[in-house]
C-alpha cells in the first residue's frame, strides 16, 4: 500500500497564551497542499524501516514510533509491516512532515494489518505522537484548537496556489515557543476574529482574502531568532505574492500566489535567494 503524507500550512495560528500544563493553547486553520512525502506499507516479518533520507533512518522516526503504539494496541500482535519513507517535506520547515509521516503510518497499518481502530481511536494515538498528528488524520482543513486535540473540519473549496521557500537554517520549535510572550491562556470557546475571516475567505473561494487573512504570532519571534526570514518575506512580496506567511514554526515562508503558473514562476526566480523551493496548491475537501 502506497499513500501520500502531504504538509500543511498554517493559515492562521494565534498563541493564545500558556495552559496550566506548561503548553501552549493554539487555535489554528490548517490546510494540507500538494507537497507531499510518500509511504510505502507491505506485510513483512518484524518491523523494516527504510527511508530516502539517510538522517531520518533511525528507531526515533515518528513513522516508526507510530507503527510500534499501533502495534501495542493489537491483542495479537501482528507479524509486522516493512515501511519505506520517501521524503519530499523539508526537515525544521515547518510545514508538518514528520506529523504527516505518523499519521499516515498509522491510517496505512490500521487498514494493512486489519486492526479496524475508529477515527476517535486512530485520533487519540495521534494525540500521544504529537500535537500536529491528529490534523493529519482528519483533514485537509481543519480549525485546530487545543494543544491540537481539538480538530473542526472546514469545508470549502477555494482554488489557492502556494510558493513555499526555505531557509538554509531550521528552527527549533521549542527555541521559538521559548522566545515568545505569552500570558496565561485566557477560557473562551469563541473562535478568535481572525480565525472567522480566515474561513470566511475559505469559504468564499477568495484568494485576496486568503492572503490578507494570513497571520501567525509565531513570526515575531521567529524573525527574531532568524532575521533572513524578514528578507525572504520581501523577495516574495517583490515577486509578486499576495501574502506570505511563516510555516508554523517555520523556517519556511508561504506565498499566496494569483495563479498556478505565477506560483511556478516564482518558485524558480526565488531560488537564489532559498536554498529549497516548490510550488503546490491546496487539497480541497470534498463539499
């Protein structure tokens, strides 16, 4: 069995300040793209991991760690599954690869070794994984709230075009969670107002609106750490986009782009200034 794993974007992603249990509360509308890595399961005996990227090839991969808690769930343990990685998603991008790798892991063997787990129970081992997995399990949009527990699915079917670049350098997002600012997280269920004009922008299949809609407190501090990310910004302004935003933690940026060809154009030209570059588009829900 082959699937895709693609990144997502983080539309908007408001901190909304620090929970009693030391993590964050986020509210976010994630959407995945195009760009994608790619899974390959079959039947084997015990438990074969390989991956296109020699880095990624170790026991700690969050594919394989999704394998082993899915396998611990099994009353009789299955023979075991030869899992093979190709990577496509940056690393400290980001844009969710690692996230995606898990989930599809476990979509993949729930269904190859016939475990039949629900969404719900695929859901909360998603959960144990990290806080960007259960996303990836329910997608392609989705409001997020939480720690990333909490998954709303957004329908809507707007017809975007991305250019994504990518520094040289990563980012760590525990650095970058460490130089933010952020008071005690405040109890409301009110989606916040720039959440409401991000899906009405969805909704409304509105590219400018995407893109003035765009926003991610992770920026500041993100810039701070990494100043270049502030010149990348303006590169793809220049060229043309309607609006950039930091991938998550990043250190990838997010162009909205007026069309296909212009996001492809752009992903050329920008390449002198970032050492990796791609275009996708969004994957649009089913309505």
């Amino acid at each position: 069995m082959q699937v895709p794993a693609p990144a997502k974007i983080n539309l908007t992603l408001r901190v909304r300040g620090r929970r009693p249990d030391g993590f964050h509360e986020v509210e976010s509308v994630m959407q995945m793209c195009t760009l994608a890595d790619t899974l390959t399961v079959a039947d084997a005996d015990g438990l074969v991991f390989t991956c296109s990227d020699p880095a990624l090839r170790t026991e700690d991969n969050l594919a394989v760690r999704a394998a082993r808690l899915l396998m611990a769930q099994c009353p009789t343990p299955p023979r075991g599954a030869k899992i093979h990685l190709e990577k496509a998603i940056p690393m400290q991008a980001g844009l969710g690869g690692g996230s995606s790798d898990a989930a599809a892991a476990l979509a993949a063997l729930n269904e190859v070794w016939d475990i039949r787990l629900t969404l719900d129970r695929l859901a909360t081992l998603a959960a144990q994984l990290g806080s960007d997995v259960p996303f990836f399990l329910d997608g392609p949009c989705s409001l997020v709230r939480g720690r990333g527990e909490a998954v709303v699915p957004v329908l809507h079917d707007a017809a975007c075009h991305l250019v994504l670049a990518k520094s040289a350098v990563g980012l760590s997002t525990a650095d970058v969670y460490a130089h933010l600012h952020a008071a005690p997280a405040p109890a409301s269920p009110a989606p916040l107002p720039e959440t409401a004009a991000m899906i009405a922008a969805l909704r409304a299949g509105d590219v400018g609106a995407i893109a003035r809609a765009l926003v991610n407190d992770l920026e500041a501090p993100a810039f701070a750490l990494l100043p270049e990310l502030a010149r990348g910004r303006r590169r793809m302004l220049e060229e043309g986009c309607l609006g950039v935003v930091l991938c998550g933690s990043g250190s990838a940026l997010c162009g909205i782009c007026p069309d296909a060809a212009h996001a492809a154009h752009a992903a050329r030209d920008l390449t002198n200034d970032f050492p990796w570059t791609a275009s996708a588009r969004f994957i649009v829900p089913p309505l």
